[in-house]
C-alpha cells in the first residue's frame, strides 16, 4: 500500500548548496549497510528520479503544464519553492515516476547527471515555471533534492545493534 507522503514524520533535515554535496550526500547513503525509505521509493529510484530532474535542466521536458497552472505556480510558488523548498506529495509527471532500480545504478545515474549538469552551462525551459536563470534552475535542483533525499536515512536501530555487537 502507498504511503500519503505529505504526513510522513521523521524525515531527515538536509539542505544542499551545491549539487556536489547532493552527490556526497547520495554517495554516504548508498554506502550504509541499511537505509530505511520512509517513502514510496527506494534509494535507486529517488536517485534516478533526481538524475532524470538534472537532465530535464538541459534537454528540456517534453510536456509542459497548462496556462493557468503555469501563470499561478510562477506567480505564487516559484520564489516559495526556490528558497524554502518543495512540499512532499507534491503529483509527480508519469514520465519521472522512477522504474525499479538498484541503488548502484540509480546512483550512478545521478553522477553521471550532476556531471553533466555542472558541465553544461544549457538550461531548457521548466515545464511548470519557464524561463529560470542558471541559479535559479540550481536552486529548483537542490530544493528538489532535499525534498526526496529527506525520505531516506540509514537505518539507528540496526546501525546502533551491528555497533553494541562489535
């Protein structure tokens, strides 16, 4: 059964700066022995959703919101969303809901998408908000990121155990 995301609790605190520090962040995770996923996606998959987002950044998405959705969300959310964030259980585009994928390949999916992203200075239109400055297409990118990245922690209780038995 699907978990409502807009109430879960205990999500991790995370703001980024820089996508370098989404990839070290992604990096630590994937490393841990056990990572509990507080939300409907497993690690792979909100890493490949988030290299599908960074690549979405230069090729551009092929759908775009329609008029009123556009004007409202530019004019009442943008600004909302760049600088403190993007709420969970926000419908996400049927094109960047994630197929299963292992934590090592979603992974590597998102560096190869972050160094991309911070190699090519291109920046398409977004399909909700337009015409986005490079910083602001950064910002989205982070918000973005801390929003997914909050639903996966390594798991305290088995991390705390494997330590008391060493």
């Amino acid at each position: 059964m699907a978990v409502n995301t807009k109430g879960v609790q205990g999500r991790r605190e995370v703001h980024y700066r820089t996508p370098q520090e989404v990839l070290a962040d992604a990096r630590q995770l994937a490393e841990a022995e056990h990572i509990e996923t507080l939300g409907n996606w497993s690690p792979g998959q909100i890493f490949d959703h988030l290299a599908k987002a960074f690549d979405m950044a230069i090729d551009g998405a092929n759908f775009r919101a329609f008029f009123l959705l556009r004007w409202f969300a530019t004019l009442f959310l943008k600004r909302k969303f760049l600088e403190r964030g993007l709420p969970p259980g926000l419908p996400t585009n049927e094109r960047f809901v994630p197929e299963p994928i292992d934590t090592d390949a979603g992974l590597a999916r998102l560096e190869d998408a972050i160094g991309r992203y911070l190699q090519d200075p291109r920046r398409a239109l977004h399909p909700i908000f337009g015409k986005l400055t490079p910083e602001e297409w950064t910002q989205f990118q982070l918000r973005h990121c801390e929003m997914h990245m909050s639903f996966l922690k390594v798991q305290q209780d088995v991390a705390s155990s494997a330590m008391a038995d060493a």
